[in-house]
C-alpha cells in the first residue's frame, strides 16, 4: 500500500514522503480500515509519540495523521461491534501508525459507525476537531445555558465546531480570529467577533470560558477576562496563568467512541457543520501541512475516491 512516512525529526514537512508500506496487521481487538479520508494536526511531527512507542523505542518510519473516514477491511481475532465492509470514522492510537495511507489498523472502540449519507471528506474532519470541542467545553469547563465563552481559533477545526456546539447548548459565544476569519466565524453563529491582531480580547468582557488552541500570549491574556469562578481551557500547552478565583485546565483529547456517534447524528440532521477548509490528495499532503493555516477550517486529505 501507499503511505506517507516520516523518518526524520529533524527534516519537518519536508521530511513527508510517499513511499510504499506493508498491509498494516490487525491485532486482538483492531480493525484495518480502507482509508477514504484523513486529516492531520499541523504539530503532530513534533510530537514524542510520532517517534517512539510507549516503551521509548524508535518506531520510524512513522505514518502520521490521526483521523480518517473510511471502510473496514478486515477485523482482528476478537473484534465485536463492527462488520467487513461498514463505514466508520474516528481516531488512530497517537502512538501507532496513523491515517495517511491507504490502510491503517485501528482499535475497535476508537470507531463509530457512519452512515451511508454523510462523505468521507466531511467525517474525517470530525474526530479530533469535535471531540476536542466537546470535552473541552462540556467535560473540563461545564458550560451550560446563558454563559459566554471565548473560543480561540474559531474558524478553524476545532473552534468551528466548539462555536457551534456552544450555541446550541444556548451559551453567547465570541469567536476569535485575524481579520478575514469575520465572516466565518459570524455565519457559523457567534454572537461576536475579536480580531486578534486588531482588538484588545478586555473587549470579550467578562467570560465564563476561555477555550484556547493557540497558546503563546493569546492564551496568558485570557486569564484576565474570566470571571471569578470561571474556567480556561487549552489544548496548546499548560496555562501558564491561572484566572484570578478560577481554574485552568489543560489536556489532551481522548477517543470516545459513544460521542462520536452523538456529534454523528448532529451532522446528519444539520445541527453541526464541519468547517472543511480545502481537500487535498496524498500526494500533496506535505504541502498541505506547510499550507494549512492559510484557509478556514480544516485541511483533508482524500486517499481514496468513492
């Protein structure tokens, strides 16, 4: 099969190649997918787990790329809940080969299964950026009804969804962006728009929530517009401040295979939108980690057609 693979850490994008890799194995409990569709998180080479397995040994050449939309090809001794040949989308294991190629081999559980009505394309940009959105508004800073969350990035993956998922629970959700994201972010439901580059974030007033997928400065001024009692989240690094009679949170997403299938269901009746930037080949898919923040949404590759 066709792969992307990296072996050098040190090389960056320009170290992704497409090479040729044998049919991954299905170990107990693991699926092979037909991969269709792949997305990939623009860090995820300097991550340690593209390198090393749990046990710290060198694991290149690594496949990198950590969701897809695809069919399963083959279940591995004793693999329940998923048949040969159903559609399904989700997350691979950050420390396994991943999603940039033609199959991957996947634990069950990190699986949901996709209806027949709902493109590849659209689904693999679903798992990491929804599931993040999810956790990090529901699970780590309980927002509910009548709060007001900031959400960084909001025309990217994840802060697309998280704007959505945000107001549908009926909170005031001010999105953040650079300038040309205003549009977006507005007709995707934000009730305001910050311009990062322009707009003093004291101007969000008050917030309940701060979910940050940025980091750097962005995320130490965010401190200062929680309220007492308030929560920020991120999913760059650790808070380096703590909101004054607040908490700061900092994790990484987990795969969830239950929430999957309830952000599923939202896509198909049209409560929820993934924001897909441009849809690119396998071929190209080391230009379109180099390229990825120059369009909204989230970058897809297409592996397969159909």
């Amino acid at each position: 099969m066709q792969a992307i693979t990296v072996r050098d850490r040190d090389a960056g994008v320009g170290g992704l190649t497409l090479t040729d890799r044998p049919y991954p194995h299905a170990a107990e409990n693991d699926v092979v997918v037909r991969v269709h569709a792949a997305g990939f998180t623009p860090g995820e080479l300097d991550w340690p787990a593209t390198w090393t397995d749990r046990a710290g040994r060198d694991r290149t050449p690594s496949i990198p790329g950590h969701e897809l939309s695809g069919v399963v090809a083959e279940l591995g001794y004793g693999t329940t809940g998923l048949t040969v040949g159903q559609r399904v989308f989700g997350l691979t294991d950050w420390a396994r080969d991943g999603s940039l190629a033609e199959y991957t081999a996947v634990e069950a559980r990190n699986l949901a299964p996709l209806a027949a009505d709902v493109d590849h394309t659209v689904a693999a940009a679903l798992p990491i950026s929804g599931l993040t959105a999810w956790q990090g508004l529901f699970d780590h800073a309980n927002l509910t009804t009548g709060q007001t969350v900031l959400v960084h990035g909001a025309a990217g993956g994840v802060g697309s969804i998280a704007v959505q998922l945000a107001r549908e629970v009926g909170a005031r959700v001010i999105g953040t962006g650079r300038a040309g994201d205003r549009d977006v972010v507005l007709g995707l439901g934000a009730h305001a728009f910050l311009d990062l580059d322009a707009d003093d974030l004291r101007h969000a007033g008050d917030v309940d929530v701060v979910l940050d997928v940025i980091g750097g400065d962005v995320l130490r001024r965010s401190a200062e517009v929680v309220r007492p009692g308030g929560t920020l989240v991120s999913v760059a690094v650790p808070p380096p401040v703590r909101p004054k009679d607040g908490r700061a949170v900092f994790f990484v997403v987990e795969p969830d295979r239950t929430r999957l299938a309830h952000l599923a269901r939202r896509l198909r009746t049209g409560r929820l939108t993934p924001l897909v930037g441009a849809v690119r080949p396998l071929s190209e898919t080391a230009s379109a980690f180099a390229r990825h923040r120059r369009t909204p949404g989230k970058t897809i590759i297409q592996v397969a057609e159909g």
